[in-house]
C-alpha cells in the first residue's frame, strides 16, 4: 500500500513520485515534485523559503530566484496561478502555504505511466546542446562538451521527449538486478596522502566493471556533476537525492581503506536492496582490490563478471594510470592529467587507450587541432578488427570536430562509421553519442525523419546506460530543431524541460542555453508575463557563467523580458550598461542584438527616428550568422519607422534591399516581414494594393503559426481597414488577436483601437482598462483614451 494525498482532481503518490488528474498523469519536473510533496506533508503550517531550499535542494545558497521558478512550475502543474493560489499560498517575506483541503489514503500502487521530466547533459566525446538563442545564429551543424569540461561553442539539434518521472525506488529484496539501474557514488578513502585520484578513479572503475557486467550505470560524469566535489557527510540522504534526480534504482557505497599495505574495497547497496548488500575485494593494488569487489557484487545481483582483457606491458599499471587520469579529467584539473599521460613510460604513452585519454584531455581544453591528430593515431593504432569500439569512438570524436569545422558531409562519413561498428557491440553510451552526432547532421539538412530517428535509438541507448546528461542534451538539441521548423509551441517546453535538468546537475552555461531558448519562445508566443518568471534565474545563471559572451547573452534576454513588460527604463538602463561594454569586434553578436533592442524600446517610447537609427546600426552589424527571422523583423520595423517619421521615401528606396534579402534567405519568415513591409509602403504611398497585400501576409502568418508575427500582420492590416472604415473587416482581422489581449500589450491595443472605433462605450472601457493593466511605462496613444460621446 502506498500513502496517497488526494486533492480537488488530483492525487498524489509521494513514494512512485506521482502526481495524476483524475486518470491522467502530470508532468512535473523533479524540484518542483519535491516542493509539492513537502508543502503537503507540512500542510499544518507555512513553511520558510530557507527550509524549502534545504529540503528539496539539500543546500542553502540555492537562490530564491531558483525557488520561485520551481514553485512557478509547481503550480502550473496543479493548475494553480499566483493570482488564485488555491494550493500553494505565498506569506509575505516569509515562504509559503499549502492551503488547499487534503484527503490522506493507502492504496495499492497502480501500474505507472510516467509523465514527461525533465533533461539532462555530458561529457568526453558526447554532442552537446547549442542552442544559442542569445547570439541569435541560425542554426548549424555545432557540438558541445559538458558537466566536468570545458564548453565549446558550436550549435546542435536535439532528441526527443524529456526521460522519465525520476523517483525513489522502493527497497526489492536481494537477487537479479535485470531492470535496475545502478549509480556509484563517489569513493570515501581512508589513507596516507597521494591518494586523492581514487575518490573519483575508483568510482568509474567500479561503474566500469558492473557495466561491463550487463549492469546499467549511470555515467560518472552525471555523478559528479550532482554530488559536487566535497565529501559526502550522509550517505543514505545523498544516495535518496540522488536517485531522485536521476532514477537510479540501486545506489552502491564504495570505500577503499589501506591496511598494512594492501588494500581493502568493500562495496554496499545503500539504496534498492533489502537487506543491502555488501561485497569485498583485497590485494596489494587498490584497483585489483576495486575490480574483484565489483566483481562479486556484480554476480551477487545476478550477473556474470567479464575477465579483464590483457595488454602489453603491465595492464594493471596502466588501468591504474588511466583511472587517474579518468580522475583528474572528472575533476576538471586537466593540467594534472596531462602530467599523468607525461610520466607514463614511452611504451604505455604507445598504447591506444592512453593516446585516447591525451586526445580527450586537448579536446576538453578546446586545443581542437591536437585532438583531431591525437584521434585519427588513435584510429590508425587501433584498426576496427582489432578493437571496435576504441576505433568507433576515434572515430566518432573525429566526426564530432568535422562537423565543429562546418565539413558535414566528412562528419557524416565518421558517424556512419562508428554507428555501424557500434552496432555489433554492447557500448550504448558511445553509440548514443555517434547517432546523437549524424542526427545533428540530419536537421541541418533538414531530413527531420532521419533526424528524429537517430535521435530516438540514441534515446533508447542512453537509457540503457543511465546517462541523464544525454538525454538532456536530446531534449535541448530537438527544441533547438523544433524551433528551426518554426514549430515553436512544441519546442517551448521542451527547451524548459532541459533547463530543469541542467538545473539538477548545476550545469548553469547549459541551463542558461536553455532558458534563453525558453524565453525567446515565451515572447514569439505572446507570453510575457510566463517569460517575465523566467528573469530572476537568469539574472542568477548570468552571475554564475564565466564565458562574457554567454553573461552578456543572458542578460540581453533578461532585458528583451522587461521591455516586453513593459519596464522600459529598466530596460533602457540595463542595456545601455551591456552596449558600453561590449566590444563589437570580439562581440558582434551582442552588440548587434542589443541594437536590435534599442531599436524595439525607442519604437515602444515613439521616438521614430531614434527606432530608425538603432534599426540601421543592428542591420550593419548583422551577418549571415545572424537569425533570419530577427534581421527581417529588423528591416521591417525600420522600415515602418521611416514611415512614421514621415521620411516615406527613403522607406520604400529601403524596401528595395530589404526584398533582395529575404528572396535570397527564402526562409518563410524572411518573405512575410518583407511582404508586411511592402504593404507598409503601398498603404504610406496611399495604394489601393496595400489591402490585398497585407490580407496576404495575414495569411503567411497563419501558415507560420507564431503568434507574434499574427499579431504583427493583423494590427497593421486592422489599422489600415480603420483608416478605409472598413469597421467590420477591422474587427475581424483584430479578432486573431483576440486570444493574446489578455496578456500581451500591443495584441490588448489592436483590439482597443478597433473597440474604438466602433464606439460602444462599455467594449471600449473595458479593452481600455485591459490595455492599461499591461502597458507598463508604455503610453496608450491619446485619441484612444477618451471615446467621444454617441449622438
């Protein structure tokens, strides 16, 4: 029987992390599960922000910017706003309330279907997430490293659902393991100095060695990545935590302790077995010791060991130096794993796996031109009827720099390859990363089935081998895909989904990726105020990345968010600070991004020439990298401001370069800004062409299907059926707004200058008063805030 809360519709079930409407399961992203759960189990009482933190996050310098974002997710799970709170209540600079009533039950568990959660990211030789909304770049073919190494900025598509509900397993008594997944924590080590590399060498060797025995692992780097580089001070709670965040069925505790010179390796199930199990190793070397207790806990869980392969010279010496190593790459201190490589005797330096980890560790220091030659020695050294899968994953780095330096036909040619050796082999995680590569290739050439098949078996392998990272990674990259196909209500989410698991992992240049995607996406969809909850957290990741770009990146999307709420001299104030300090020649991204918004502000402030003038300056600095759709919306809106300051003529002499340009982009959105323009001009210049062209670029915008381009199309076509008293052909273009008036201001002035002009009192002061509620600092135009009197 499991303990169940049932309120209103909905039910929750604390020990299979479910929460269900009616028959229905919801998705809800891990923290935001927590909060639920403790909120309602404290539901006598409001509970302090401070101790929320401590609870969900088992830390206390977690920001409230990071709480109130989770408990935003909470409740929009529940379906609650911050306005009704009819679950979770906000007490004034205190925390918050479960104030909804509360039916406590046992009932027997039902058989899960588990809602979407939420994504996650890598290390080594793994594609990445690059949507980089904040450079505004159309999409190409890029790829990243992640927890543990160094990013490298390169843009990718990506997979596609979120995993699966994270939970804490029940307890299941000793015996086969088939299904479970395991995660190893971090070795606790008790001996004399010099030792320090077992803590995390160890920790992948014991993975290593249950993985090879058929048992699913989750990847070290995801391990570490959550656990930090501190000692644990609790195992039971940190092995609870962590198999929330990641799934992990089955936790295993491993200590390694130097007894008169040998050393004993004793392994213990802290989580997933009842009774736990426990198994020992001893010898005089500490990874014979690691290996046969892995080993015997292995075959005590229902598997069977593999025999460790042999090697010239002393493998052992050489699986030792590569543990470190693997050690000192997980901790990030690359220049102590290069001198392990460096005192390694020039016969074992020969051996492919240690030419393997030299190439990994330039390639995780960006020093890129030494990877390649390091992978390519790797692959000659370690021919494909020799050793499979070292050659496949030579080969799929390879794969990975091509595409890196714009080749996608070469990286095509390198991930084939490694997928079809993968094929025949039992390595999930290195065959998750080469389909991972050649689906990214897939979406640059805009075969979105080929994509999304690739992505689906890497998905399939990722599981297999517990890699949480990964599959973040597939959640970012297919948002990223989605958002190319223009398909922004689907990729919105989704980008939101992977921000909540790099948040869980504390990946905060991935989550800032993420949420940057998220927010953009919130204002293409004419949802400010849902983007306006995302601004405290990435003002929170922007004083935590260290990348300027990236810093400035962020906060030029946190200033887009306010702007669009209206706040423009916050706005005005906090862009003026980014634009002196970026430079355009190490920065033209941002300073034509930020232009971009200076142009949008001195439009929202009336000032058309200022628009004008900010206009021409972002679309001088703009390139061909740069997003079509925002060099368009550029053009377009320099073009209207021309026409409002009365310069008309220089407008449509403009219009000229601006048809030139979107008929050699030729994307969809592109042609629609300059056909909205062109209508702009034929209206300015009083033809009689204007109505049938701007009914056409309705009609693009329909087909788009993003809400900010309707609206762009039905405000300017609504105005300009006013000006003909086409009353009721204005109320009907201004009717596709509707839906988006409640919330977004100029949707909420479209629909009041047509309520104006139809002179019903009570419609207009109604849309007049929502109008006012969204404006902000924004002023209404004057003729529409009084309405004359009717005869």
């Amino acid at each position: 029987m499991a303990l169940t809360y049932r309120f209103g519709e909905f039910r929750l079930v604390p020990a299979t992390r479910e929460l269900w409407r009616g028959d229905a399961p919801v998705a809800v992203p891990p923290r935001a599960f927590d909060c639920i759960v403790y909120l309602v189990e404290h539901r006598e009482r409001a509970v302090g922000r401070d101790e929320l933190i401590a609870a969900v996050w088992g830390r206390t310098e977690t920001g409230d910017g990071t709480l109130g974002q989770t408990v935003l997710a909470a409740r929009r799970a529940l379906e609650d706003t911050g306005k009704e709170q009819h679950a979770i209540r906000t007490v004034f600079r205190f925390g918050y309330h479960w104030v909804a009533p509360v039916d406590v039950g046992d009932e027997a568990p039902t058989e899960t279907v588990h809602a979407p959660a939420a994504s996650v990211e890598q290390r080594d030789d793994q594609p990445a997430p690059m949507h980089e909304a904040a450079q505004r770049k159309r999409p190409q073919v890029a790829i990243l490293v992640g927890a543990a190494a160094l990013a490298i900025a390169v843009i990718v598509f990506a997979g596609l659902h979120a995993w699966r509900t994270s939970h804490v397993p029940s307890a299941t008594k000793s015996g086969d393991a088939r299904g479970s997944i395991a995660l190893v924590l971090p070795v606790t080590v008790s001996a004399g100095t010099g030792y320090d590399w077992v803590r995390l060498g160890l920790m992948d060797l014991i993975g290593a060695r249950l993985r090879s025995a058929g048992l699913p692992v989750v990847p070290s780097d995801n391990v570490v990545a959550l656990t930090g580089r501190t000692a644990r001070s609790d195992a039971a709670a940190t092995a609870a935590s962590l198999s929330r965040a990641t799934g992990a069925t089955l936790v295993v505790d491993p200590r390694a302790e130097s007894l008169d010179g040998r050393w004993r390796v004793t392994l213990r199930t802290t989580l997933g077995r009842d009774p736990p199990l426990a198994a020992t190793g001893e010898s005089p070397d500490v990874l014979a010791a690691a290996r046969s207790a892995a080993d015997e806990l292995a075959q005590s869980l229902g598997y069977t060991p593999t025999q460790v392969a042999s090697s010239e010279g002393d493998p052992l010496a050489v699986a030792n130096l590569s543990q470190q190593i693997e050690a000192a790459m997980l901790s990030d201190r690359l220049d102590a794993a290069r001198a392990l490589v460096a005192s390694a005797t020039p016969e074992q330096r020969a051996l492919p796996e240690l030419r393997l980890r030299l190439a990994q560790i330039e390639y995780q220091a960006g020093n890129f031109d030494a990877a390649e030659a390091g992978f390519n020695a790797v692959a000659d050294a370690a021919p494909a009827e020799q050793d499979p899968v070292l050659h496949a994953r030579a080969v799929q780095n390879l794969g990975v720099i091509a595409a890196m330096r714009d080749d996608p036909k070469l990286a095509r040619r390198r991930f084939d390859e490694a997928i079809a050796l993968l094929r025949t082999q039992h390595a999930p995680d290195a065959l998750g990363k080469a389909l991972n590569g050649r689906a990214n290739i897939n979406g640059i050439d805009d075969d979105y089935d080929a994509a999304l098949r690739d992505f689906s078996e890497a998905r399939a392998a990722f599981e297999s081998s517990g890699n949480l990272l990964a599959l973040a990674v597939l959640d970012s990259n297919l948002a990223a895909m989605d958002e190319h196909r223009y398909h922004y209500a689907e990729a919105e989410p989704v980008f939101r989904r992977a921000a909540d698991r790099f948040a869980t992992f504390g990946v905060n240049a991935a989550e800032l990726n993420a949420l940057n995607g998220s927010a953009e996406l919130k204002l293409a969809l004419l949802e400010p105020d849902s983007a306006l909850a995302l601004a405290p957290r990435l003002a929170d990741l922007v004083a935590k990345v260290a990348d300027p770009a990236r810093k400035r990146g962020g906060e030029l999307m946190r200033i887009e968010i306010i702007a669009a709420n209206g706040r423009l001299e916050e706005a005005s104030s906090s862009l003026a600070k980014v634009l002196a300090e970026a430079d355009e020649a190490s920065d033209r991204g941002a300073v034509t991004h930020g232009h971009m918004i200076a142009a949008r502000l001195a439009a929202e402030r009336g000032d058309a020439r200022a628009a004008a003038a900010e206009a021409a300056t972002a679309l001088r600095s703009a390139t061909v990298a740069d997003d079509a759709r925002e060099r368009a919306r550029m053009f377009r809106l320099r073009i209207r401001a021309l026409i409002d300051a009365g310069d008309v003529g220089t407008a449509c002499r403009e219009l000229d370069d601006f048809t030139k340009f979107a008929d050699a982009d030729g994307s969809p959105p592109a042609r629609f800004y300059a056909r909205l323009a062109t209508a702009d001009c034929a209206a300015a210049g009083g033809e009689a062409s204007a109505g049938a062209t701007y009914a056409g670029a309705l009609a693009d915008a329909d087909a788009l299907r993003i809400p900010l381009d309707i609206r762009e199309a039905a405000g300017a076509y609504s105005a300009w059926l006013l000006r003909g008293h086409d009353l009721a052909g204005a109320s009907a273009a201004a009717e596709r707004v509707a839906a988006w008036s409640q919330r977004d201001y100029d949707s909420a002035l479209v629909q009041l200058r047509v309520q104006h002009a139809l002179g019903d009192a009570a419609l207009w002061r109604t849309s007049l008063t929502r109008t006012l509620a969204l404006a902000g600092e924004r002023a209404i135009p004057a003729d529409l805030s009084t309405l004359a009197a009717t005869p």
